[in-house]
C-alpha cells in the first residue's frame, strides 16, 4: 500500500467520493441516516476537504496496487501533537492489516515531525474502532459532547497514544 497527498480539486473529489461511500456503508448502525447526510456535506465533501487542507490539515488516499481503498487525515497540533482526524477503510479490505498500515504511516510522520503524542476522537458506540485503537496502544483520556449544527452532536471518547 502507498499513500498520495491530496493536493488539488481532483483528488479532494476521489477522497470525498471514497467518504461518502464508506460512512454510508459503516455508520448505519452507529449514527442516524440524517446525521451521516449532514457530516458528510458539512464535514467530507470536496469544498469542506479543500478548505480543511488550506487550514493545515494532510488528507491522504491509501492505495493498494491501483485502487483507492480508504483514507486518513490528520493536523499538527499546537502541543506537540498530532490530531489524526480521520481513518477509513473500504468495506473488503477490513481487517486485513491494512488500518495497521495507515496508523503506521501515521505514526512516521509524527515521528518526522518530533511530535509527543497522537490523539484522536472515536464515536463511542464504535466499538470495533475503539478495540482496534487500544489494541495498537492508544488509551480512553476524555469522554466529550459537540455539538456539530443542525441538532446533531458528536459523542466522543479521546485516545491518545504516545509517541
């Protein structure tokens, strides 16, 4: 597997078509339909990923042989740490190593970087996700409420993993 840094309006449309077809896909169970529709216009369509990477954040689309089978992103923080935003995979290529791959090449960058920590949000009904993070190292630190507009929330746990 390799992964390509989204730099323009043509792979910000790749990585939020791959968005679009995986949060429909895994959340159904873990979100209302309502709520999948609203963070995927509000927060991974092409126009909210070009401007999240103007702001700092490092889209990448994982590619396995020529086909683009999930995504992460992740911004540098302030305190000396890493937020990694997002990490998708495509339905069939789940639970075969491949989130080890990405989180491994996630963790090189903060390495490059000297940072002192990586740190993440995970829905805390997402269950298979939280066991995979403990699993790799990270633990539980804070439990959070955001509100996202429209009447929505996100209900989160935390985890951090250091570096």
């Amino acid at each position: 597997m390799h992964f390509v840094l989204v730099q323009n309006k043509q792979q910000a449309a790749q990585a939020a078509q791959l968005a679009k077809e995986i949060w429909e896909e895994y959340y159904r169970d873990i979100i209302t339909r309502e709520q999948i529709t609203y963070m995927i216009e509000t927060f991974q369509s092409p126009e909210a990923l070009e401007n999240q990477i103007q702001d700092g954040m490092k889209y990448y689309l994982a590619v396995e042989g020529d086909e683009e089978i999930g995504y992460l992103a992740y911004a540098e923080e302030t305190d000396n740490s890493l937020f990694l935003s997002k990490i998708y995979i495509k339905k069939g290529f789940r639970n075969k190593g491949k989130g080890r791959e990405m989180f491994a090449f996630t963790l090189g960058q903060a390495h490059k970087r000297g940072l002192k920590a990586i740190r993440l949000t995970v829905n805390k009904n997402n269950t298979a996700s939280i066991e995979k993070y403990l699993k790799l190292g990270f633990v539980i630190a804070d439990s959070v409420v955001k509100d996202i507009g429209n009447g929505f929330y996100m209900d989160d746990y935390v985890m951090v993993y250091d570096v």
